[in-house]
C-alpha cells in the first residue's frame, strides 16, 4: 500500500497460532515452529540476556532475537528471565504464499509481551504496519496512516458478487521489505497519487456488481503501474485473462486476486494452464 493512502483488508481463514507453556525453574525459551503440523523451526534462547543458543536456521533464530529485544525494550519492567517457557507457533498455510507470517508473528509477540503490536512492528520493519493490523481483525478494515499515526477502521465488505473473486498464488514469493525500500526510494512529486488511491478504495469499497469492481480493479492498478513504474501483473504473466488481475501484497508478487464472469471449472483450469493449482474461491480463504 501507498503509505497515506487508504487500504481495503479482508480476513482470512488462515493464521497463525502461538501457545505459550511455563517451564519452572529454568532461564530458557524453547521455541518450535510448525507448518501445516510439520517441524519447520527450532531455536532456543538464554532469557537472561537474549542470547540465541543454537537454532535449525540462523536468519530466523536471529530475527527472532531481535523481536524478543525489540519488546524488551518497549516493556523495560518484563522480566522473561525468571521463568522458562516453552513457545509453539503453529502455521496453517505455507509460507511462501505471503499472507503475513512475520506480521501475525509480530502480534502475537506484541500480545504476549504487552507491548504495542504497530510500534514492536516499526521498531523491526520500516513497512506502514497494516499486515499486523490484519493479524488480530474479525471483520474488513479500512487502514491509513496519517503521518506515523495509524488508523483502522472496522467495515463491512462482502459484494454480492464473491463468487466472481478468486486468490490465485502467482508462485513468486516477493520480499516484502526489499518491496519496501524500492518503493521509499522513489520520489512521488505531490500528493495526487495518494488521493486517487484514498478514492479507489472507497469506490471498491461500494461497487455493486462484478463490472463496476473489475474497472476499479483496473484503475487501481493503472494508477500503481505508473507510480511505480512497473507494469500490470496482467499484462506481464495473464494477458490472455478474460477478466481482470489485482496485484495484492508486494507489487507482482505472492498472490493476485482475479475477476472474472467464468464458472468456477473454467477459472481453475484457465491457471492451470499456467502451472498455478493455488486457486481460492473468496468464501474458501475469506471470512
């Protein structure tokens, strides 16, 4: 998202469950990470000083280190070290498809260690912070920042045409961070980008039938196109798609959303083609 410009968010099915057992007398974090039930992660941690005493991957073990010192320093009174505990994250989709697991991460450690889950956010990530918005919602959200100050806003969106809106994972799993800084590094000459944007969302927000959503889809990422100066991920992997393509998350990356009069069969057997299976119906990934 363009920061300042609103966003439309939706909640999803899939998430990412953190359970938490004391372990007495011991000055130690044992944490596992499972996807889909299977041992993905294992690291261990002195709790005293943060310390990481071995892990299965470093760049995670690390990251992690520093979420847990990031919090300490946003809760100086925690006092981790005078009890062990043993932390399992549970993940119920695959990784690679980019619906936030840093950022459910993230709200998940915020909500252990009492601490703010956007400034924990900030104080690892230089993103707007809307992922970890989305993390904890049970309804839609219309997110903005206003300067660094966040705002989402509970909303109502479930358009009568849902079952024209499919998620389809493109298979190409984007840095959300190097996303970020290239974005930064781009200089937008006025606020008019942002307000086109801030209007889209809202005109999405209230389309009523399925035409009206695919040239809201269309303006959105015309708009974006030009201001990042990277083409449209229909043009670029589905020209042939009758209907239209929405890049979601990281720019041409992670999953796309896709609007379309095609019967259900028709829309799967279409990316099929393209050697992509991971194909959503809105209700089976939607709450």
């Amino acid at each position: 998202m363009l920061y300042g410009a609103k966003a439309l968010a939706v909640p999803l099915k899939f998430g990412q469950l953190m359970t938490i057992t004391e372990l007495p007398g011991q000055d130690m974090l044992k944490w596992e990470t499972y996807i889909l039930d299977n041992l993905w992660f294992t690291a261990n941690y002195n709790l005293k000083d943060l310390t990481l005493l071995n892990s299965s991957d470093e760049k995670t073990g690390l990251f992690i280190q520093n979420l847990l010192k990031a919090g300490g320093k946003l809760q100086p009174e925690l006092q981790l070290g005078n009890q062990g505990y043993y932390l399992r994250n549970n993940i119920d989709f695959s990784i690679m498809w980019g619906l936030g697991s840093s950022s459910s991460l993230v709200s998940n450690m915020a909500y252990w260690l009492d601490v703010d889950p956007y400034k924990l956010y900030r104080s690892i990530f230089k993103g707007s912070g809307y992922d970890v918005f989305c993390a904890r919602a049970e309804k839609s959200l219309i997110y903005q920042l206003h300067g660094d100050i966040p705002e989402a806003c509970e909303t109502y969106f479930k358009p009568s045409f849902s079952d024209h809106l499919y998620f389809v994972y493109s298979g190409r799993k984007q840095d959300s961070q190097e996303s970020v800084n290239q974005f930064k590094s781009r200089r937008f000459e006025d606020d008019k980008i942002i307000l086109e944007i801030s209007d889209l969302t809202d005109t999405m927000l209230n389309a009523n039938t399925i035409g009206d959503f695919m040239t809201v889809m269309l303006a959105h990422e015309e708009a974006l196109s030009s201001a990042l100066g990277l083409p449209k991920v229909k043009e670029e992997l589905f020209p042939d798609f009758p209907g239209e393509i929405k890049s979601l998350g990281a720019w041409g990356g992670d999953f796309v959303m896709a609007a379309t009069d095609m019967d259900q069969v028709e829309v799967k057997n279409y990316f099929s083609r393209k050697n992509l299976e991971v194909v959503f119906k809105w209700d089976e990934i939607v709450f």
